[in-house]
C-alpha cells in the first residue's frame, strides 16, 4: 500500500513543475515573431524561438553547431533530438513557468517526440494565418541580414512549412487545441486578436 501513495505524491509533485506552453506556427513572414515579442510584454511568457537557438548553436561554433549549420544550408529539418535538447535547456535555465515555443513542432515527428522526451503538452497552437504573396512581400522588405532571405530560398521555406506544419495544425485542430489568427492585417490588428485569446485563456485556467 504505502508504496502505491508514495507514487502518486511522486507523479503530483512531477505534474506541478509542468510549464505552460503555447506553440506558435506560421509561415516565414507571417509575423509570429513580432507578436511574441507582444505577448511576452503583456502576459509576461518567455519566448523560445527554437530558430533563433539553433542559430545561437551555430555562432556558437561547435560541432553541433556546424552540423546545424549544413542543415539550414541545404534547407533541411535539424533533427527533433537537436532542436528539443536546445528548447528543454533554455525552459529549464529560464525560471518562468509560461513558455512560447516558436517556429517548432516543424513537423508531426518533431511534435511526438517533443511530447515523448518532456512529457509537455501544448496549453493551445497559436497559428498565424497568412497568403504566401503577403509573406513573400514582407521578407523581401525587411533587411535582417539573413542569407535565407531571398526569393528562391523564401519559396522553399515556404514549400517545407506546407508539407510539414500543416499536419501539426492539423493533429491539434483535431484536439481543439488551434486558435487561428488572419496575420495578413497590421501589426495592430492582429495583437488585438491576440490579445483576445491569451485574456480569454487566463481567465479559463483561474476558472
């Protein structure tokens, strides 16, 4: 008996360190980056970019980094184990209990095995919806320095975020767990939305 009750105070004490986590998807130049930046001044989440960590790898010049490196280059996926090691380092060295996890699950083997290896399920999937002309038309503008950012490597990206994502969306659509935002008005004009959605979520979680 006693060591059934020592289990469950076990597996309690377990489930109580769980982070909140919100998946953020969308096409390269759906602004998904901007808005996190929002949602982590007002409803005070830690933004994990998993692009931006990978490319923090890379400067960081090890081996992993160079391998990550190649990747990005022939316009490969890093392999889930990379990208998940990277996120569940940076969850754990953050201090903060709300995560938004951006750019990842890139695809369903991603999502499995990120469920698998931290036991996390994502509290929803912010999806930011946007016509390929509009992301197009943004990344060619903006000048970040990315050698990624020109047409023909845009329209891969782009390919890739179809195949892959989609079935992600598509997997947590399924479960009730996918809030779609049209990302192609203003900046403003999608914060709103936004906005509607992380108040509407934080009430239900008090409730």
């Amino acid at each position: 008996m006693g060591s059934v009750i020592d289990v469950t105070i076990e597996e309690g004490s377990l489930t109580e360190k769980k982070p909140t986590v919100v998946f953020v998807l969308g096409g390269p130049g759906s602004g998904k980056g901007t808005q996190c930046a929002n949602i982590v001044q007002h409803f005070g989440f830690t933004h994990l970019s998993a692009g931006d960590l990978l490319r923090a790898e890379i400067k960081s010049g090890s081996e992993n980094g160079t391998m990550i490196q190649n990747m990005i280059k022939e316009g490969k996926i890093v392999p889930s184990e990379v990208t998940i090691k990277l996120l569940q380092k940076a969850i754990q060295e953050s201090g903060n209990d709300k995560f938004l996890i951006d750019g990842f699950p890139r695809n369903e083997e991603n999502r499995a095995a990120f469920e698998a290896v931290t036991k996390i399920e994502p509290e929803f999937v912010l999806f930011f919806d946007c016509s390929e002309e509009e992301m197009e038309r943004r990344l060619l503008s903006r000048n970040q320095g990315r050698e990624d950012d020109n047409i023909e490597t845009i329209r891969k990206r782009f390919n890739v975020f179809l195949e892959s994502s989609l079935p992600v969306i598509e997997y947590y659509n399924s479960k009730e767990k996918v809030r779609k935002i049209d990302a192609g008005k203003s900046v403003e004009e999608v914060f709103e939305a936004v906005k509607v959605i992380f108040t509407s979520n934080s009430e239900k979680a008090t409730v």
